[in-house]
C-alpha cells in the first residue's frame, strides 16, 4: 500500500528527534512500533489524542522508504476506531520525512492539500 502516511509530534518531541536523528516517542517504545496516520485519520487522531494541546506538529513521511516495515493493522491498542492503520515496525528518522506543518487548535486546521486528500 502506498498511501500518504503521516507522525503528530508534539514541538518538544521534534525537537528532541531533530537533535538525535530519529523520532521516539513513549507509547511507540511501548507498543513496539511507530504509530502513524493516513490522510482520512488524522482528524480523529487529533481529536482523541491530542486534545490537550494548542499546537502540534505535522510531518509527512517520505514514500517508498519503509517497504515491509510499513504495515496496515488494526488499532492497537483496539478502541471505538475502524479500519486499517499504518504501523511502522522500523526507526523513524528525521531524514524520513519530507514536509513538517505546525498545525494550531481550532479543530486543528489541517493544511488544505491533506484535506483534499481525506476525501479520496
């Protein structure tokens, strides 16, 4: 599958993959994968996950760089949610990703090219 996959990162979670390469947060350690995004997710991740925060970082990983490590499952943990999510069972560096939009509350307005990708 090759769709558009996409990281929410706090600013202090870029800063701190900025300064070592690659991108860690607490629950992918735990749950032994990097938790991703396609473009039809992102405003119900934003809701559910982020919802203490006023502003995020948005990053869009490069295409074709992940092969067999990317892999769609279910959520996991299982929740309300439905579908099939990107899971990324390798190291995410910094080098990875090709775009990086801060996004701001107000429902998180997500940058209009994700929007329109969201109704494909």
């Amino acid at each position: 599958m090759s769709l558009d996959t996409y990281k929410i990162l706090t600013k202090k979670q870029w800063e701190k993959a900025q300064e070592i390469g690659c991108i860690k947060t607490s629950i992918d350690e735990k749950d032994g994968f990097v938790h991703l995004s396609t473009a039809a997710q992102l405003a119900a991740t934003l809701s559910f996950f982020f919802e203490d925060y006023e502003t995020l970082l948005l990053l869009e990983l490069k295409k074709n760089e992940f092969k067999e490590a990317l892999v769609f499952e279910l959520p996991f943990p299982e929740d309300h949610r439905s579908g099939r999510f990107p899971h990324l069972y390798s190291e995410l560096k910094v080098s990875q990703i090709s775009k990086v939009w801060e996004i701001k509350r107000g429902a998180f307005s997500l940058p209009k090219e994700l929007l329109l990708k969201a109704e494909h």
